[in-house]
C-alpha cells in the first residue's frame, strides 16, 4: 500500500460532490422524503 494512503480510512477520503459521505446520505434521505412528499400530493388528483 502506498504511504501516502497507509493512514487513511475508505471513509475519510475525500468524496467529488458533496465533500463527506454524510452529507451525501442526508441528501438521499432528503430526496427520498420529497420524492414521497410530492407521491402523496400528486397521487390525490384525478387524471
């Protein structure tokens, strides 16, 4: 393994988009939750 990465967890690495693996679940939770949110809404209108 190379040294510069010896001390580095998969985890802690730096991720492109949002910057830590975290945010990047929150923003899963919080589109799943609209995507739901907007089901609910727009499933009550007749087509």
């Amino acid at each position: 393994m190379p040294q510069e990465t010896a001390g580095r967890r998969d985890d802690e690495s730096q991720v492109p988009l949002f910057g830590t693996w975290p945010r990047i679940y929150g923003a899963v939770v919080v589109s799943a939750l609209v995507v739901m949110m907007l089901l609910t809404l727009f499933s009550g209108w007749p087509f």
